[in-house]
C-alpha cells in the first residue's frame, strides 16, 4: 500500500492532523535536518499501524514535504479503516 502524505516540521507535536487533498496530512515534531523528520515519521506511521518500522519506506519525497511512503502488509482498506479511525478521535 502506498500512502501520499503532507509533512509539516517543526509542530509544537507529532499527530496525524487531517487530510490536504488526497494526502494524509501529519505534523511532526522533529525538524527536517539530517533525516531526523524521516525517522519521525517512519516511527509515527509505525505506531499508528501497529506494524514495524521495518515495513515502513519512503518511496518518494525524501527531501520535500510531500512524500509517497510504502506500508508494506497492509492493504487499502486497513490503511483507510485505522485513518478514520486516527482523525475520528479513536485509539
């Protein structure tokens, strides 16, 4: 599964925050120096899929704010369930 994202550096908090288009907006905390932003965000999508960070790779974007990132053993479906239920206040 690949998911288009929108990362903001530098929030005063790592969250997903919403939608911006067709891409999962997310805020992180980390700033975009030396990868540290990459890392945060691989360890955010980790945690927020319960999958390991092993399965997680950017594909795309590695130096932009948009990015195309690969969740490896996930399908469409999961991925959309676990976002609705992220932004809809679950856990």
């Amino acid at each position: 599964m690949i998911l288009s994202v929108r990362v903001i550096p530098r929030a005063s908090k790592s969250a997903i925050a919403g939608r911006r288009g067709d891409a999962v907006l997310i805020r992180l905390s980390a700033p975009p120096v030396e990868g540290a932003a990459n890392e945060a965000l691989i360890e955010l999508l980790a945690k927020a899929f319960s999958i390991p960070r092993r399965q997680i790779s950017i594909v795309s974007g590695e130096t932009s704010r948009d990015k195309r990132v690969a969740l490896e053993g996930l399908t469409e479906g999961d991925v959309a369930a676990r976002l609705s239920a992220i932004l809809n206040g679950e856990r």
